[in-house]
C-alpha cells in the first residue's frame, strides 16, 4: 500500500509518467530498456500472497526516526516510512534518468523464467517491478530490515530478512541473475568482502550479477560548498570503514571475489540542470542527505541545526545548477565462471 501512495504523491508532484507496464520499448537496443511511461500503474490480479519477514528490532534515536537496531548492519539511513517513500521515489528518478531498469545482458532469460536475487532490495521498487514485468520470473529480495511488503506482491516475488554480509539464507548456485543498488551507505569493507563472497556463492554458474553504485565522493563539476557536502560525507565513511568510493573499487574487489567478464557502464546524471530527470535527481539527493544528516553534523557540528544545514543544501543545489555538477554512476555486470 505504502508503494503505490508514494509513486501516486511522486507523480502527482512531478506530473511525470511513468509506468510499470509495457507499451514499447523506450530504446531500441540494450538490456534493461524500460517500456514507456505513458499512463500510472494498475495492481496485479496476483497481489496477495504470504511472505516471510521475522520479528524485527528498532531504536529510535535522538532526532525522533527510527533506525535499525541490529548492531551488525551498518546502515546510516532510517528505517522509516519517510526514507522508505524516499527510496522509492529514487526507484522512479533513476529508471527515468538512465531510461532502464538493469544493465546486464539478461533480457531473454527474464522473458523465459529465471530465479533473481534483489540484494538490499530496501522497499523493493525495483523487485516489484521487475516481478510485474517479467511474471515467467521468480524474483526474491532480502534486506536487513522488512521494508518490504508484507503482503500486497506479485505471486511471483518473496522477500526474507537477512544481512548480506553474515549469509544469504538460500543453498549455493541458486540464482541465475543478482541485482544490487545503492548499499554505500550500509556496508564497511569487511561488509563488502563477505557480501561479495556470498552473492558468489548462491549465483550460478555462468549467471550475471550486476552491481550499481555512485560516486559520492567525486562528482563532476563540483563547487567549493558540494566539495565541502561530499568530503564531509567520504570522511564520515572512511571513520566507519565504509569506503566511499567504492562505485570505482567495485572493479578490482568484483575481480577478487571471483567474477569474470566484467563489464562497467558509467552514466553521469545531471544535479539540478538541463533536464527534468536532473530536478528530480536533486530532489533525492536534498532528502537523502537531509535524511542522514545527523552522521553528517557528527562531523561537522554547525549542522546540528536543521535550518543551518537545510539552507547549506539548499545552496549546494544552485551551486549544482550553475556548475552543472553530475554524479557519476557505475553499473557493473559480471558472471560467475
Ligand atoms: C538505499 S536502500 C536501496 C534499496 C534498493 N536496492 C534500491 O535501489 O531501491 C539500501 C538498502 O540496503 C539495506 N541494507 C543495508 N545494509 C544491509 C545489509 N548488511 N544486509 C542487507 N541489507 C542491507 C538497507 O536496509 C536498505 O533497505
């Protein structure tokens, strides 16, 4: 329920389009184009089904939001309606601005019926989505808190809680295709290494991962109050042992995990100029960082105040918009030999 207010509010701010289902394709060649975008979604006549989540714990912290409890996950965000609605919002800004959904070659093996892991599937837009378009597919999506639905799901989508870097409750070799967005901000190095180790694990022989990050230390034609904004942040990261600019690192730790035929697509997405996709993606990334902005002020204690730090992002977004600053964005595919 949860998801489709917040595509309805999305869209009715935005008055963009988007769909979920297909009319045509909106490219005419590569994986992953999406269909486009002319009318809102329906609901599946196959919603309702079980899922299996377990009993959760949360703290609420100082700024009243409620975050996740297990001392394990990393995660700087909040585990709150508010981030949950944020996230998918990103799902919806970002299938708009790259104009597709995945990257890997894996088109047809969808079309036929594949088993997909959505890794730290968060809300789960994506999986939703991915299990709306492809319905000869089995897609499951584990994250480390039930952000997910419960209950409201195509019959062909599960979820389960798990924490990518302790183990993927699922036996070895068991996904033809992984898919993995934005966990920067939830997984340190050592989280990292054995979460590689286990998406090796349970993908298949010859199957694809994919694995989606941003810069978000180095964007391009960044500002002097941007510059401050991303090396506060890389440094908030590094003293966590999260590294910050893991979208260039994926690389070389994609290759150590074991993977071959790696392949990197990198986009720069427009912050606050040009185009509507470059509105909306400011958009997100005005609520993120005011979303994580009490790790942020730990580091920079002026932003303690809310309408202090409001008004530096505010201005970093008019810095964005006369410096026509972009983010770089990494999209590896890769397989398991
Ligand atoms: C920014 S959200 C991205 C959600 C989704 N991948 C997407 O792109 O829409 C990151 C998600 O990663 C999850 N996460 C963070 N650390 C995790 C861990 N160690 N294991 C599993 N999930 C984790 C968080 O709970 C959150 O839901």
């Amino acid at each position: 329920m949860v998801f489709f207010i917040a595509l309805q509010s999305f869209l009715s701010k935005t008055k963009t389009k988007l769909v979920v289902f297909k009319k045509k394709k909106s490219r005419s060649s590569g994986d992953g184009g999406v269909d486009v975008l002319s009318d809102v979604p329906t609901t599946s006549s196959e919603t309702i089904a079980a899922s299996t989540t377990k009993d959760q714990k949360f703290q609420l912290r100082e700024d009243g939001r409620k975050y996740h409890a297990d001392e394990k996950v990393s995660y700087l965000f909040p585990s709150d309606d508010d981030e949950a609605d944020r996230v998918h919002q990103q799902h919806w800004i970002l299938r708009y601005a790259l104009q597709r959904n995945y990257h890997a070659p894996v088109t047809q093996l969808l079309q036929q019926g594949i088993t997909v892991l959505d890794s730290g599937c968060g809300p789960a837009t994506w999986t939703l989505e991915m299990g709306e378009t492809y319905p000869n597919s089995k897609f499951h999506g584990i994250d480390a808190s039930s952000v997910f639905p419960e209950t409201i799901k195509p019959a062909n989508v599960e979820f389960c809680v798990a924490n990518i870097a302790e183990r993927i409750p699922f036996p070895d070799n068991t996904f033809d295709y992984i898919h993995q967005r934005l966990l920067i901000l939830g997984l340190t190095n050592n989280d990292w290494e054995n979460a590689l180790k286990e998406l090796y694990r349970v993908l298949k022989p010859g199957g694809y991962i994919e694995i989606v990050e941003p810069d978000m230390q180095d964007l391009c034609n960044m500002g002097p109050l941007l510059h401050k904004t991303q090396y506060t942040m890389s440094e908030m990261l590094l003293s966590r042992n999260m590294p910050p600019k893991i979208a260039i690192e994926l690389q070389d730790r994609i290759t150590r995990a074991g993977f071959v035929n790696i392949e990197l697509q990198m986009t720069p997405l427009h912050l606050n100029h040009t185009d509507k996709a470059g509105y909306l993606l400011w958009g997100d990334y005005k609520h993120a960082y005011l979303n994580i902005r009490p790790v942020m002020a730990a580091r920079n204690p002026e932003w303690q105040d809310v309408q202090v730090y409001e008004k530096y992002i505010d201005a970093c977004g008019k810095e964005a918009e006369t410096n026509k600053t972009c983010v770089n964005w990494y999209a590896y595919y890769a397989q398991k030999p």
